[in-house]
C-alpha cells in the first residue's frame, strides 16, 4: 500500500520476480505468470497528474504451491476505473492501450481498424505525444502483441479486441442535434462517418430520430464505451486466468501466498467519484493494517498478562462508518438517491449535508461548485459531486444489450452473451467487490509492504524529508515503530524455545 505513485506496482513485480527465482523459476508456468504484467499494465494503467505509469485498478494475485513450486496463479481484479474511458482532466491520458495502438498499428491495419489521426477523438482529449513517446509507445504495442501470443489468443481475437477499442473511439466523437419534430434527438449530419466507423453494422444504436434528450443520449453513448472495454478487460483476466490455472489432483493441498497491488491514496486538484471509491479501500487497508498490528497485538500481550502501556493510534473507524454504514453512511445514502428517477447531484449533496452536519470527518462544500469533503485517516480531500449518481447507476439501456448480442463482430457477441448469462468477471457492484476483497484478506496471514513516495515530483534521486514523513505519520508507521520498539520482536512458540 501506499500513495500514488509510490512505487507498488514495481515493488509487486520484485517480489513476484523473487518469488519465482526462489522456485528456481525454470518451469514455463513461472514465467507466464510474469510476463502477463505488459498485458494489465496496457489495459489497466495510465497517466494521471501524479504518477505516469498509475494503476486504475486493483488486483490480487494468488499463487499456489505444491513442494515449493508454482502450480497454479490466479488473477482477482477490482473497481476498473471505466469513467477514464470517456474522460480525464487536464495533465492526465486515456488507459495506455489506446496510444500504443496509434503508435504501433501499421497504416494497412489503422485502415483496417478504420483509425485516423488521434488528434481527432475526442475520448483520447485530441493528445497524442511526442514523437520519443510514440517510439516508446511502439515497443510497447510489441510487448502487448507478445503477451497476448503467450496467453494465448487467437489472432481472430485479437483483431476482434482491437476491432472493439477502435471502435470505442469512433463512437466518442459521435454528436447529436434536435432532429425534425418537437423533443427528439438524432445523430448529427456531421458525426454520420464517426457512427458508420463506430458500429461497422447495417444499423445503430440510435433509430434516425428519437424522443429524448441530448445528455440522456451522451450518456447512452459514454455507457457503451465505458461497458465495451470493461467487458474487454474483465475477459482479458479471464482468459489470463485460464492459462495460469492449476493442473493438479483436486485432493491435494495446495499453499498460497497471495499479493495485493492496489490503488494508492489520491487527493487531485479534481476528485470526482472514482477518487472516493479509490480512498474508501485506502481506508478499509490502513484499518485492516490497525487491526493486526495495533489491536491484535494489544490482545496478545492482555491474553498473556503481560506488563503493557496501551499505546493509542489513529483509528480511522469513525471514517469508515461515516462512508459505509446503513442506512445513513454516505455509500447508502448514494444508492439511496441512485434509485430515484428525480433525485439530482445536488439532492444527493443536500442529503449529505442534513445527515452529517454533526461528523468530524465531513464538510459540506463551499462557493458555487457542487462539493462535499470528507476528513481522511491521510488527510482532507474535496470531491466534486457532478455525475456521482451516473456513475453509481452504472446503467446501460436495456435495448443496447441486443445490439451487442447482435454484433458482428463474434467477440463482442460472445462477451454479451456471457454478460447476460450472469458470468462475474464482468459486473461486480463497487461495495460488494470491495466486500468480497476485504473478506479474502482478513482470511489470510498478512504481511505489510508500505511504499513511501520520496518527493511530489516524479523525481529520481531526491528525497523530500517533509512528503516522507508525512506519509509515515498517517500510514500509523511511527506508531509501528514505537509498538515493536515497545514489544517482544521475536516470539517462538513455548516447544521451539524448550528445543533450543
């Protein structure tokens, strides 16, 4: 765990590199599971304001042993930050998948794909880069052909996935005008082309000229993009996870060490709903943290009559009910307004304000903007209300289900069809994934690596003495120190100590 930024992916990538040399790391199932990084990296990362290569995505990677060798991995992914598909502010960059596309695609295959200049799309903000960051981007797109190779994708799948991200990006340039009679809307003469290279069928998402408005259908329009590549991802670990499954006698036991990289705190000039959702399971790791070292520690040495000053900590459990109790936490009261057709942003907010007026932890927002703050365990973030209930909801119009199955593009289809037939890899509520995450690690034996960010810069070589401790102080690891300081560091069980 850690900030953004801090180094958790990398050091997640040493400790499996470790891992398996300690396994000798000779058999091919070692080192699939290594080299299927490239993959989640292209599909699950991008560029933010503070961190180039961020993980927008959680993931869990259990290892299973049998006689200290690997005989199986599995891959557990968590909150894919979807919005990132259709937006992303000033100073960040869509998931990196889509730039080594533009960089690596022959000009036959962009044709194929029916790509243009990526100055052109609007889901990409009209950046592309520097010709040294296509350069890279190009050996890249290599890494990423080579990984699906290894995972194993046909070659109709891959030109069906890349068929699926190109045509993501058609449909984000695709507008809409008032169409002839009162109240209905069509797609603009203008955006025709971009609609014709978004669907490649003989029909559309949306008939000449329907009664609706234009946001309701701008938000039809992001929806299928964002359900698009989420389904593309999901199946991409889906896929990951059938290569790497054991192949080994039901009965038999297996070990298994199991490795979470997830998000870091973020706190930007912006926050919107993923940052909330982000920061909630940076809350429910630093409590899970207080619990097995502060509290069960505490325990140990009450159980054992030992002589202990209780050392006090700062337990982030207020922060945590204010966020998920029911029915009045601020997850609830979201869901709450989320199912009401007339309910707003600013009713959600209103709501928020009248059911917390007396917390510590909240603030209601001040000046024009519509905003709230909530007082985190590493400090105060402000986040901007707009499009909270949208991307709570989370919907996709009933009618756009057929049109996926109806693809003619088969991969589409098929993942469609697994949607409807209730598989998991695709839709897992923001609560309930993290529920089920937070379940598996309180099952488990855990051992902490806390990744400090040395400067704000992105600066090799320089350590800002301030940012680090900082970060010390509110990951509770002064604390850490004085509690281990104050205890017994070694602890043998009473037959390993009469035995030595």
């Amino acid at each position: 765990s850690g900030e953004s930024g801090a180094g958790k992916t990398e050091s997640t990538k040493l400790l499996l590199q470790h891992i398996m040399n300690l396994c000798k790391g000779n058999s091919q199932l070692e080192q699939q599971i290594l080299q299927v990084n490239p993959l989640l990296e292209a599909f699950g990362n991008a560029q933010t304001a503070i961190n180039d290569n961020s993980s927008r995505f959680g993931k869990y990677i259990q290892l299973r042993f049998q006689n200290n060798t690997v005989q199986g991995a599995k891959l557990s992914e968590y909150l894919l930050e979807k919005s990132r598909v259709v937006q992303q502010d000033i100073g960040e960059r869509n998931f990196h998948i889509f730039y080594y596309m533009f960089a690596g695609l022959s000009s036959e295959e962009k044709e194929m794909y029916g790509l243009l200049d990526p100055s052109l799309y609007r889901y990409i903000s009209g950046r592309f880069g520097t010709s040294d960051a296509a350069q890279c981007w190009k050996h890249k797109y290599q890494e990423v052909c080579n990984a699906l190779d290894m995972v194993g994708f046909q070659e109709q799948e891959q030109v069906d996935m890349q068929t699926i991200l190109a045509g993501v990006l058609s449909l984000g340039n695709v507008t809409f005008e008032p169409g002839e009679s009162d109240g209905s809307v069509k797609v603009s003469e203008v955006s025709q082309g971009w609609l014709k290279a978004a669907a490649v069928i003989p029909y559309s998402p949306w008939s000449p000229s329907v009664s609706c408005c234009c946001p309701l259908c701008i938000d039809a329009r992001d929806s299928i993009a964002k359900v698009a590549y989420g389904r593309v991802f999901g199946w991409i670990v889906w896929k990951i996870n059938e290569l790497l499954a054991e192949n080994v006698d039901p009965e038999v036991e297996l070990r298994e060490i199991g490795i979470l990289d997830i998000f870091g705190f973020e706190n930007f000039a912006v926050n919107r709903f993923e940052q909330l959702c982000i920061n909630l399971a940076n809350e429910q790791l630093q409590h899970f943290f207080n619990h097995h070292i502060f509290q069960l520690e505490q325990a140990a040495y009450k159980e054992e009559e030992l002589p202990w000053e209780t050392i006090t900590f700062n337990n982030n459990e207020p922060i945590l009910n204010l966020l998920l109790a029911k029915p009045v936490g601020l997850l609830s009261l979201l869901d709450e307004q989320s199912a009401f057709p007339q309910a707003t942003d600013k009713t959600f907010v209103d709501k928020l304000n009248s059911s917390f007026k007396a917390s510590l932890h909240f603030q209601p927002g001040r000046g024009r903007v519509l905003c709230f703050s909530i007082i985190h365990y590493a400090g105060k973030v402000q986040y901007t209300a707009g499009g909270f209930l949208e991307k709570n909801r989370d919907t996709l119009p009933a009618n756009v289900h057929g049109l996926f199955i109806n693809s003619v593009t088969p991969l589409l289809s098929a993942l469609a069809v697994l949607w409807l037939a209730g598989l998991s890899i695709f839709l897992c509520p923001h609560q309930h994934s993290l529920m089920m995450l937070m379940e598996r690690l309180y099952s488990a034996n855990p051992h902490f690596v806390r990744c400090i960010k040395p400067n704000s810069q992105k600066e090799p070589g320089v350590v800002d003495s301030q940012v680090v401790l900082q970060q010390l102080r509110y990951n509770g690891l002064l604390e850490t120190i004085r509690i281990r300081r104050d205890g017994f560091s070694w602890r043998p069980s009473f037959e390993e100590f009469a035995e030595r």
